[in-house]
C-alpha cells in the first residue's frame, strides 16, 4: 500500500480516465489533456489518456511509484462539486458507485498491482460528481468544465511534494513536441464542441424512428408492431444432403479413380446469395 514519507526523484504517472464522447464521463481525460497542453514534465513523469483501457492500464500503474487519477466519479455529492482522496480509500470510491464499465476496470488494475507487489506507494484521485453522463456526442457540463483549473491546481500541488517542478510551455508551444500518449487533436475539447452538429440537425437520445414502442391494442391481438419496424421473408427450406455414400460407390463401378470418383461425389458450392428472399 502507499508509503507515507515522500519519495527522491519518483517515477509519476497522471492518468485520465473516462469516455470523451458521454458528456462529463470525459473528465479525467480533458483534464490530463489540459495539463499537457500547458506543462512539460521530467522524464520520470508520464501523462497518459487511460480511456476505458482498464486491465490493460496494468504495467502503466505497476511503473508508477506516485499515481495521480483524474476521474468524473459518482460520490453522492451535487453536480459539479469536485473532491479528492488519497491513499487506500482510492479504490472503494471507484467502485462504490460505478458509472462505467472503466471504473469496474481500473478497480481490477489496482488489485492486481496489489497482488504483484507493485502498488503505488502513493495514490491521489481527483474527481469531479458529474452533471450528464447520457448525451453521446456531448461534451463536458459548464459545472464540470469549471472544475478543470481547480483540479489541475490540486494535483500540481501535490507533486510539488515529490520536488516534481513542471516547466511551462510558451504559449507559441516553443517547438516541444506534445506528449504521444493523449488523444488526437481532432478529438480536442475545443475542436470536439464546436464541430458538434446542432441538436435540431443530430438527436442526443438515439434515433426515434427506431425507438418506437409496441402499439397495444384493445382487440383480440396483443400487441401490434410500429410499421416502422422492418421484417424479413421467410427463408426457403434448405435443399436435402447429398447421398455421397451411393455416389462414390457408382462411379468406383463404373472405373473412375479415386481422385475423379471423390470429385464427382462433392456437392457444387452454393451459390452466395446478397439479395432480397424470393417469395
């Protein structure tokens, strides 16, 4: 479990993790996202967008003597509101209340670290109650939004602790290259939101021509389908197998060789078929 007492020069990794395209699920990564875009650290440093990786953000958490978590995390407070933890009470908040299958993940991750021997000995969590999760497409709540600046202000202050001085980056970028391990900058937070397609021209909760419940009826039948919804024709009944006993057997009579005799007792390939059933 985490040690107490500061470490010489440690090995960090700060990690985002969630889902850009859930509207406030993409938390942690904007905000590793925005300390990239702002700071370059020391080689012993890694800035890394987990996403949903979970298990497979192992090797990642067992390198890291110091690991700092950006997360959108359901503590019960209200929207907006943002909170750290530390230490061994890191993992129960990821898994008190799951809001994704990343968190269910990222829980296994740390036991497994664990179990290996190679835990971090010092572990923050920096997460924010979110506003919307159910908007695909959507991007972060003004609430969450405004959480960023405080968040990458608490987890500068506490690698601070660790001697960990990240240099700024000139506003031109100075011509350092940016860090591989964050997303593309198509999926940037301020390419994502203004090349969203306007909520009259693109729904936000899924298809309504698809979504259309069962008419009930107060006759004799059940329940009658939307004539929205597509069926398909009955498929024709498939052709009997060949006797392929019998067919060998007569042209081995009749002096065809085994090769010939086995070509002619195959069936011929069925013919693919991409088109509509025949009635």
């Amino acid at each position: 479990m985490p040690g107490s007492l500061p470490l010489a020069n440690p090995r960090v990794l700060i990690l985002g993790i969630g889902n850009v395209l859930w509207a406030d699920e993409g938390f942690g990564v904007r905000a590793v996202e925005l300390l990239a875009s702002r700071y370059r650290f020391g080689p012993q440093v890694r800035l890394l967008d987990g996403g949903t990786q979970g298990i497979y953000l192992l090797d990642q958490v067992r390198w890291a003597e110091v690991l700092v978590v950006f997360d959108a995390v359901d503590y019960g407070l209200a929207p907006g509101t943002l909170k750290r933890v530390e230490g061994a009470e890191v993992p129960r908040f990821l898994g008190a209340k799951k809001m994704s299958l990343h968190q269910t993940g990222f829980q296994e991750v740390l036991a497994l670290a664990e179990l290996m021997g190679d835990y971090p000995r010092h572990l923050l969590l920096i997460g924010v109650q979110p506003v919307e999760l159910d908007d695909f497409g959507g991007s972060l709540r003004p609430a969450v939004k405004a959480c960023l600046e405080p968040a990458l202000a608490c987890a500068l202050e506490y690698l601070a602790a660790f001697g960990v001085q990240p240099e700024p980056v000139p506003a031109e970028g100075g011509g350092q290259p940016r860090p591989l391990d964050l997303p593309d900058l198509a999926l940037g937070l301020e390419v994502y939101e203004t090349g969203r397609p306007s909520a009259a021209s693109a729904w936000r909760h899924g298809d309504p021509r698809f979504l259309r419940a069962p008419v009930l009826t107060s006759g004799p039948t059940s329940a009658s389908i939307s004539a929205s919804v597509l069926t398909s024709a009955p498929a024709p009944a498939p052709a009997p197998a060949p006797d392929l006993d019998s067919a060998l057997d007569s042209a081995l009579a009749s002096g065809a060789g085994p090769a010939a005799a086995a070509s002619s007792a195959a069936p011929a390939p069925a013919a693919a078929s991409f088109g509509p059933a025949s009635g």
